[in-house]
C-alpha cells in the first residue's frame, strides 16, 4: 500500500504527514523483521506494534470524506466527550458524598459501638 502511494505520487507523497507515518511505521517494522532473521530472538519490539496502529487514522480519514460517516462520526465522537465528563462528575459527586457521610455517620456509629450496639456481630 505504501509503496504503491509512493510509486503515484511521488515528490508530493512526502508532503502529507500521514504518509510520512505510514513509512517509518512500515520501514521499522520492516527492520525488524529483517534483524529476528538475522540475530534470532529478540526482545519484544511491542511498541512497534503498536504504533501499527496510527495507520488505523488513514481509515478515520477516509470515513471523513462522506458525509454521512462524517456526521456519524463527530456525533459519536461529541457523545464520547460528553460520557467522559459525565463519568468525572459521578466520580467527583461519589466522592463528595463518600467523604460527607463518613465524616457525618462516623461519630453516630462509634457511640453506638461505645454503647455495646454491636456485641453479637
């Protein structure tokens, strides 16, 4: 794939970062490959693997070309947003509370401890 791209475009395939990324994701990976051969067993090379992954942004960019995957895909990328600040609300409102009742419960249920409330537990 990146080397077709490279063969069509030419000088001007290195004025796009994304293809700037595709190549030294595919050369490392293609060094690496070349070196397990050579040398054997190596440590794991995880990172680049996942760096395989920015290669999935292509993808995002070519669902952004229609219209209607545009559309789908700011609303769900807007919804995304709105969920994470949700979770950080419930989180800092649990908190709260958490911290409220303890320092409100806490007194009550250590006289009712004092007063042997608790024995047969």
């Amino acid at each position: 794939d990146v080397f077709v791209r490279l063969w069509v475009y030419r000088c001007d395939f290195f004025r796009n970062r994304l293809n700037c990324l595709d190549v030294s994701v595919v050369s490392s990976d293609l060094f690496s490959l070349g070196l397990v051969s050579v040398v054997g067993d190596l440590p794991s090379f995880t990172v680049l693997r996942v760096c395989r992954l920015f290669r999935l942004i292509r993808c995002m960019h070519v669902l952004a070309l229609s219209r209607e995957l545009h559309l789908m895909l700011t609303g769900f990328i807007s919804a995304m947003k709105a969920m994470f600040w949700a979770s950080i609300m419930l989180l800092s409102m649990l908190t709260l509370w958490s911290i409220l009742a303890v320092e409100l419960l806490h007194p009550i249920n250590a006289r009712l401890a004092a007063q042997g409330a608790y024995q047969d537990c």
